[in-house]
C-alpha cells in the first residue's frame, strides 16, 4: 500500500499541496496532470520520501518499491550503457564479484587448508544467490530493454561520456525497469524518444503489472498508457476515470454542470436575499425570514475557478516566395568512411507545405533539416534556395547561441522586426510559459529548457516563409503545444518539423516525410494518422499504431503536392445500393446507441461502488481488520480496471 494524508507542503505563504488524501492502488496506471508550477513533480518527491511534507504522512507498506525517472539528468554509474543498465542487477553484480574474489583465493589453498570448507560453502552460499538475482539473464535482459529503447549492439558497448544527455537518460530509464518495482513513477519519459522507441515504452508500460504514475506532455502517449488522470490544481487533487481525452470532455463536462449548478444556486440565494430583505420588519413574517436567514447561512456557496487565459499566438503573414520554396537535387551526404546517409536524393517543399519529418534516431532526420538549411555541406548534387525565401531555422543547439547577458525579453525584442509592440512579445513569451517577472530574468540563470523556449520564441517571433523546426516541443506543456500547434496550422509559409509527437503531426503536417536507416525518403500525404494506415496498407504497420477504425483526416493539403510511387489509394469496392446503406448504418446507429447506454448505466454502478470503497478507505478502523483490507484494495483494483476498459470503448463508440 502507497498513501498520503492529508498532505500539506507549503511555499512561502502559498500551499502548494494543501491537506491531500491520495490511495495509489495496486495497478493502477495513472497520469498526473497539471499547469507548470502546480506542484507534480514536488507531489512525485513527497510520495518517494525525497521531500519531507510541512504537514501529514506518508503510508508505504515494506513491499513496497519505488522507481522513479526525473526530468533531469542523474550521474550514471558504469563505463557503457550496458553497464548503467546492468546495475539494476547490483545484487546478482555484487554476488558475482565475490564469487571471482573467493575463487581466486581458493585456487592458492591446498586442499587439507581447514578455511577450504568455508569458502566453498560461501561460494555454494553466492551461487544460489546470483541466481536468485537472475544474474545468468541479467545480460541479456538489459541487452533487450536497451535494444527496445533503440540502442544499437555498437552503442550498447560505447563510452557513456560520448551520448548526449537524451541517451543517457535512455539507460536510466533501462535499468529503472529492470529494477521491477512495485511503483513507477515517470517524469517526462517521452522526451528524446523516437517512434519505436514510444511504441516499444507503451508496449513495455501496459506489460508492467505494478502501478504507474506518469507525468507527460505527449497526449498520444497517455491516450495509450492510462486508465485514470489525476489533477492537481489549486493544491487539490481531482480524479477523472479514463484516458486524457477522456478527461478532458469530463472536465469540460464538470464545469459545465458546475456553471449550471451555480447558476441555479444564485437563483436560489437571490430569492431568499428578496424574502429577507421584504419581510424582515413584519411581525407575521419576521420569523420565517429568520429562518430564511439561517438557510441562507447554512447554505455551502458553488465555487468555480478560473480557468487559465488561452494564450493565442499567430505568425505574420509570410513573405511572397516562389511554389517551390527549396529542393535538394541528386543529393549525397557520407560522414567519413561509413557509407553514404543519402546518395542521390531528390526532395522538394513547396509553398504553403507544412512536411513532418519522421524516423527512428540515427536515421540522419535532423541531418536532411540541415541540408535544407544550408548548413550541412553536400558531397555531391546541390540545394537550390528560392531567391524569395526568407528561411529561420530552430535546432536544439540554439539555445546555446543566446546572450547569456540579456534578458529574456531582450533577447526576443531584438530578434523581432522593428517596431513590433511590446504587447504582442509579450503575448508571445506567455505562450513560451513565461509571464510577470519572468520575462525580466537574465538568460545565464534559465534552466536548459527555459532557454530552449526562448529560443523558440525568437524563431517564431521573425516573418519567415519557409521555418524549420528540430524538436521544438521537448520543453512544452500540453497548453504549450497546443499554441505552438494552433499558430503552425495558420502559418501560410512552408514548413519543415522533425517531431515524435504524434498529437501535432496529425494537427498540423500534410504531408510525412520517412526517413530509413539507409537514406531511403518516402512521402505520405497527409498527417501522422493518415500515414500509419497507408503503412498497414503497405504491410509494414508502424510499431504502436492501432488503428481506430475511423478514416484519416489529412490538413489540407499544398498546392502542387503529389503523392509519392507506389502510394495511389487502392480501387474502391463496388458501390452499394443508397437504400442499403441508409438501413445498414441505421442498425448501427441503434446497435451503438444501445451499447453505449449499457456502458453509461454499468459506469455509473461502478462509480458508485467506488465512492463507496473510498469512503471506507477513510474509516481508521478498516486498517485494523488485514483481511477486509485487502478483499476492499482488491476490489477497487478491480473496479480502475474495469472502468479503464468501459471508458475506452465508450470512447471508441
């Protein structure tokens, strides 16, 4: 068992966690979810014990162990990511270091020596241990979680000094999963990953039997690997059964009824107000109008919060450019001796095409943005640059080139046209998460990600008409994202995106360059959807994708833009009768209709069941009988599981 109670952690004079209760249940897979400053990840600190609360406890019961992924990088132990991912194994490692110690004391000792005994039955003593720690598959268990986090058998053995901080951050999650704990709790796991690599994680995560707690930016990804979403807002936990989409029309569904109850509340408090106010002085009435007084102060008044201003950013309208903006024609691109990336490669974006850039890392997706740049010289062939365009590219080294001295404000003014107001920078810098006095903080105290937001900040803030962008929402919210993706879908210029994130891809590309190991480049109109079912079409379904039966919904698409070989639809079958359409889609209407009320009607049974349950959580008694207990964290257990799967097929229907 994991709980807090009545959990208070306080900053300055604000509580940033105010008395919560929160029973984590066997299983249960979970999305923590709220603004940037809520307080998540203090709330992850406070449940590892990492973080002491100003007010409440923790209960863990002994079992219990904890894994935790931070957003920042950890030091990694061992000289290989084999060996960083083999420490989850330190028991089996620490067995089998004394088993080599013992051994090789035994081989000086003759074998009348009265120690000989001891040190072999030690040795019997430390092979039964490395067992019991899996150590004969320990290698091999590591080798597969970082081959499925897309290590190649080369990286696995490379120095962990020479992989950047998202590779490393790759084998600590390894050998968090290795370890098996009882709870997960992921931070932002999704950051640096690429496709595979997502699909194998969620893969991975809805094997794991234990219970997970997430805290992630990519909606995809949660759409995939919970069953439950907890808020945290205003130092208040809520909980929402089901997956984010879920949660969100649930929420919006909840304010509505709020608003509405409210409404009818202040209705209700005006007409008493009315009758107080009228018959107060009469004698006949003085008494009912006290009593109406009383009922007016009994009354528990319907608060409703406010909702957080939606930041709205909207490019300039682009410069006039030619329809073809950039090409890249009979291109070759070697790094040294290897093989060539690319050999005679020939790719065009045209005006007002909005091209997502996808594959798996190593694949050379970031090396083609920068051939396209301009920045990454060619070995053969040649880029021809529309004299027109006025390109502004983002890549994550970018950050690096900003002015430590000046503020954030200032460095953003001074990438912006001249005579831009003050209002819309600001605008803008809201979007990016910066607000009040943040915009005022010099650049040299900003974290790496803070910088990186300015970065794109400056990036966006320029009238371009062809922008490239290189992982521009690793440092994003949700709320983030989503403005980020609003603004793209409105820009008119052409665009180029290398992204994992599969939410905007499908908001905004209509057109999906693949990048393959190899320097193989194939183009699919449309959006990330769009994309996966041609994939199935062709026999090679992306990994993770599952398609939900519905047609793809590709952006419109650019003028000029042609599918590549190979990519006609397939005939269509024969049409049917209209007559025979119009019956057979109202049978399925009514067939939809009719299950999805039995869903509704069995949810709200549960939900009942489980309100229940946490109200007998709550009863200091319930802890005393070990039996009832467990038949009571069994059963909510099972309920989660159950509303898990109802949501997603209302869901679906």
């Amino acid at each position: 068992m994991l709980a807090l109670e009545q959990i208070t952690v306080r900053v300055g004079e604000r509580h940033l966690l105010d008395q919560i209760d929160w029973i984590l249940g066997t299983g249960e897979r979970i999305a923590l979810v709220g603004r940037n400053g809520a307080g998540k990840t203090t709330l992850l600190r406070v449940l590892l014990g990492q973080q002491a609360p100003d007010d409440g406890r923790i209960v863990r019961a002994h079992h219990v162990r904890l894994g935790y992924l931070p957003q920042e990088e950890l030091p990694l132990a061992g000289d290989t990511p084999l060996d960083g991912a083999m420490r989850a194994f330190e028991d089996a490692l620490d067995a089998a270091r004394e088993q080599e110690e013992i051994t090789e004391q035994i081989s000086d000792m003759h074998a009348d020596d009265p120690e000989l005994s001891v040190l072999l039955a030690r040795l019997d003593d430390l092979q039964h241990a490395f067992e019991a720690a899996s150590g004969w598959t320990a290698q091999s268990q590591a080798e597969k979680i970082l081959d499925g986090l897309g290590f190649s058998a080369e990286q696995m053995h490379a120095r962990l000094e020479t992989l950047s901080g998202g590779w490393r951050m790759r084998v600590h999650l390894a050998r968090l999963l290795l370890s098996r704990p009882t709870h997960l709790l992921l931070d932002e796991p999704t950051n640096h990953l690429d496709l595979p690599s997502l699909a194998w994680l969620e893969d991975t995560l809805h094997a794991f039997s234990g219970t997970l707690v997430v805290i992630s930016h990519d909606r995809a990804f949660l759409d995939r690997s919970v069953t439950k979403v907890v808020e945290l807002a205003d130092g208040k936990l809520t909980q929402f059964a089901g997956n984010y989409t879920v949660y969100e029309a649930e929420k919006a569904r909840r304010r509505t009824a709020l608003i509405s109850a409210k409404e009818n509340q202040d209705k209700k408090v005006e007409q008493l107000e009315r009758f107080i106010e009228r018959f107060r002085a009469k004698n006949t009435k003085a008494a009912q109008a006290r009593s109406k007084e009383k009922q007016l102060d009994r009354m528990e008044r319907i608060e409703i919060a406010t909702e957080a201003d939606s930041i709205r950013f909207r490019f300039d309208p682009a410069p006039r450019s030619g329809q073809l903006v950039c090409a890249l024609v009979g291109v070759t691109k070697r790094f040294g001796d290897a093989r060539p990336l690319f050999e005679k490669l020939d790719l065009e974006i045209e005006r007002g095409e909005k091209v997502a850039i996808v594959g798996a890392n190593g694949a050379g997706k970031s090396t083609l943005l920068r051939m396209f740049v301009g920045t990454e010289p060619l070995e053969a062939g040649e880029r021809r640059l529309d004299p027109r365009a006025v390109p502004a590219f983002f890549a994550q080294h970018t950050a690096e080139a900003l002015d430590l001295s000046a503020t954030v404000f200032e460095e953003v003014q001074r990438a912006a046209p001249r005579g831009t107001k003050e209002v819309r920078l600001r605008t803008l810098l809201g979007a990016f998460l910066f607000s009040g006095d943040d915009i005022h903080k010099p650049i040299r105290v900003l974290s790496g990600g803070e910088k990186a937001r300015v970065a794109i900040a400056r990036t966006l803030v320029q009238p371009v008409n062809f922008l490239l962008l290189d992982e521009p929402t690793n440092h994003l919210d949700l709320t983030g994202k989503e403005m980020l993706s609003e603004a793209l879908v409105g820009y008119d210029g052409a665009l180029l995106l290398v992204t994992h994130d599969r939410h905007v891809i499908d908001a905004v590309a209509t057109r999906v360059l693949e990048v393959n190991v190899g320097g193989r480049v194939k183009s699919y109109l449309g959006g990330f959807t769009a994309y996966a079912q041609m994939r199935q079409r062709e026999g090679r379904p992306l990994p993770g994708y599952v398609a939900s039966g519905a047609a793809a919904t590709p952006g419109k698409l650019a003028r000029g833009a042609q599918p590549a070989s190979g990519e006609g639809a397939a005939p269509s079958a024969e049409p049917r009768k209209a007559g025979e359409e119009f019956r057979e889609k109202r049978r399925e209407e009514k067939a939809r209709a009719t299950e999805e009320k039995r869903l509704l009607a069995r949810i709200e049974v549960i939900e009942r069941e489980q309100a229940e349950i946490a109200a007998a959580f709550e009863d200091p008694v319930l802890y005393q009988d070990a039996v009832r207990l467990a038949a009571k964290r069994a059963r909510h257990a099972a309920l989660a599981d159950e509303l898990g799967k109802l949501w997603k097929r209302s869901e679906s229907l």
